[in-house]
C-alpha cells in the first residue's frame, strides 16, 4: 500500500456537527491522525442526528471514520488543560464555535500559538472572526441566504428553495482543508510558522458565486432564479418526458448545440447564423427549449432518448436519486462507494475517498468511533499516568 501523504500529521478535532468534522475528515482520509474531542453526556449531536442505527447515527459513520474519540468537558479549568496538553505537540487544530467561545476557554489562537508555535489553526464560523456580524451564530441555511445563493435557487417568483443539504457547512469545510494543507506547505516546505486560518462559512459559499458580483458590478444586473435553467448560456436545462420524468441536455457548446438541433430533427436551428454562439442563443432561449421539449416529449422513453443524445455527443442524463446512485454500475466501477462496519454491526456504505490520487489514494483507517473509545489511549500517550486519568474520570472531566 503508498504511504499516506498526512501520515504523521496530528489534527486535534474541536468542532461538532458539520463544517470543521467534515475538514478533519477530509484530512483523515488521506492519512492524518485526528483526534476528535467530544462533550461528555451525548457527545457530537451528530451522533444524534438524521436516521439511527441502535441509537447512532449512520451520518457519523461517515463524517467519524478513522477518527479518535475523546470524551472531555471543555466547561472545566482541567479539560481546557487537557486540549492545551494535547495542543503542545499538535499539528493543526480545528474548531467551528462561534467567535469567543475559544478565548473563553483560555484556547485562543494568540495562547495555543504561543505554547506551539508550529500549530495551524482552523476556525470555522458563520461570519468569520472579524466584522460586526461575527458574534452571530451561523449555519449553513442562513450562509447560503448571505452569500446569495438561497435567492437564486427555486423557481421565479416562488419562495427560495434549498438544495436539501448542509452545502454550506461542507464547502467550508472543504476551504478550511485547503487552507490547512496551504498553511502545512508553508509551514514544512518553506520554513514557515503556524498561522490561524479564519473560514468564514459565508465566505466560502460566496467564493462559488461565478460572474454574480461581477455582472451587479458592471451593469448593474441582478440575476434572478430560473428555475432548473442555466441562467445565461444555452441551451441548458432541464426538459419534460412523456413518462412524466425530467431529462438534463447541457447543449450550450456551439459545435454540441449543432449535433443536439440535427439530433432533435431540427437543422434549421443548428444552421441558423444567429445561434452559432452563446449570446445569440440565449436571446432565443425560449424558443430553443420549446424545440427540444418538443422532442423530449415525442419519445417513447427515456433509455432510447438518451441513447440518442450519447451517439449525438450530447452531454445529457438522468436526475438521479439516491437509489439510482447505489444501483449504477459506474459508481461502483470507480470505487466511488465504500463500505464500512459500524460499531453497532450494522454494513453502512458511503462515499469513498475523493479526489483520487494515482500515487497516494488515501485510505480509511478504522470505523467511527464509540464516544470516548480513546480517551485513556490518547492521554496516556500525551504523558498522563493511569491514576491522573482515573481521577480525572472521577472527577467528571473524562467520560
């Protein structure tokens, strides 16, 4: 098996729920050794959340793999301790509290820099560390209506939608991990320091927003929702079947929008002067749709539609669900699922690791961990005596 790229890189896991688990996980998978700091009582509320399995979320299973579980009450002068103890010889650490709550705990950047000058710090927030919203609490729903894709996404004139998932949480956490590996470059292969990485939720939503700010600010346009059409470049969208069904054509190249009108039995359209390009098409989006709805809706089922369009070179596809994702043998063919046995002993599949490197996969080390299951493993390798832990656990700050 290749070396993990992480391997050696200790990562010291504050955050609950979503945004900084999902950068530690991210980091995991590729080989670094987190350590997942957990209140007693309940734990992460992940573990509580969605669909349960004899009382654990499958969720965890997948956003916990390959971590360490400690149980430790961050409330209590010597839990705060422990983190510092554990800070000493950490590599990074990553929280997603809102702004404050570290510093009350005495586990401020500018403290743990001091004790570890080589530590990177991840902090994950709604609003960022600084401005005048930053001591606000902020999820993914409420960044996505910031950053300014909740207003674009449903249909016109109808409420905003979601897309039924905890986007925000997961870009961000995916910025934060970039940031973490910009800042070990930095720190290893340029003779650097530490440095605290701030990743605003909103931030990173805001980031994905393409020509949005650059149309407001040039001409003064504001884009609206469109529904399942690709605002601006056409055609793209998604057109009716006679099953009731939708089908995804993406035919707004110029030579694919050619193959797509002759397809479709329309070479007028594909030889008409005016839609050789993107802006002369989407001034007739509306016409150029009804054509190819027209067509959707003339066949007799989606299979021999898309068959079609595939010998056409048509980007196209179905929407699939979930189910569609277990069963389809691309995914599988890719690895793209991977399975793993919960604690619970119930077979939980899930996301494999992305994105694929050749040299260095990555790989999962162990399944999710049960609440505290390294509490005294973890502490006894950071030079705590088995009768400080027992008394620590006593005392209510272990669990």
């Amino acid at each position: 098996m290749s070396s993990q790229i992480l391997a050696g890189i200790r990562v010291i896991e504050l955050g609950q729920l979503i945004a900084g688990p999902f950068a530690a996980k991210t980091l995991a998978d590729f080989g670094a050794d987190v350590i997942k700091i957990e209140p007693p009582g309940l734990g992460d509320p992940l573990r509580k959340w969605r669909l349960l399995h004899e009382g654990t979320s499958v969720w965890w299973e997948a956003q916990s793999r390959s971590k360490k579980s400690v149980c430790v009450d961050l409330r209590q002068q010597e839990g705060q301790d422990i983190v510092r103890e554990l800070a000493r010889d950490a590599d990074v650490l990553i929280e997603n509290f809102r702004p404050g709550t570290m510093e009350k705990w005495g586990l401020s950047w500018e403290t743990l820099h001091e004790l570890n000058p080589r530590l990177i710090m991840l902090r994950i927030s709604g609003y960022g560390q600084t401005g005048p919203r930053a001591s606000e609490p902020g999820f993914a729903a409420i960044g996505e209506a910031f950053a300014g894709i909740r207003y674009l996404n449903g249909e016109p004139g109808r409420a905003p939608v979601r897309a039924g998932l905890s986007l925000g949480d997961t870009i961000a956490g995916l910025h934060g991990a970039l940031g973490v590996l910009l800042a070990l470059y930095q720190r290893d292969a340029r003779g650097g320091t530490g440095q605290m990485i701030d990743a605003a939720l909103y931030e990173s939503l805001f980031n994905l927003t393409e020509s949005l700010l650059p149309e407001y600010s040039a001409f003064g346009v504001v884009r609206e929702p469109a529904g399942a059409a690709l605002p601006g470049i056409a055609p793209s969208n998604a057109y009716r079947c006679r099953d009731g069904s939708y089908v995804l054509i993406a035919g707004n190249g110029d030579t694919i929008f050619q193959r797509l009108m002759h397809c479709i039995g329309r070479p007028d359209l594909a030889n008409d002067p005016e839609l050789a390009h993107n802006d002369g098409r989407v001034a007739r989006v509306q016409e150029i749709d009804a054509a190819i709805e027209a067509w959707t809706m003339e066949q007799s089922d989606i299979d021999s539609m898309l068959e079609q369009l595939k010998a056409a070179r048509v980007p196209s596809g179905r929407i699939y669900s979930v189910r569609e994702i277990a069963d389809d043998p691309h995914y599988r063919a890719r690895d793209a699922i991977t399975r793993l046995q919960a604690a619970s002993g119930i077979e939980v599949e899930m996301p494999a690791i992305f994105p694929k490197l050749s040299g260095n996969p990555g790989a999962i080390a162990h399944r999710a961990p049960t609440l505290g299951e390294h509490t005294d493993a973890v502490l006894q390798e950071a030079g705590f005596d088995a009768a400080t832990i027992a008394d620590l656990r006593r005392r209510g700050i272990l669990a």
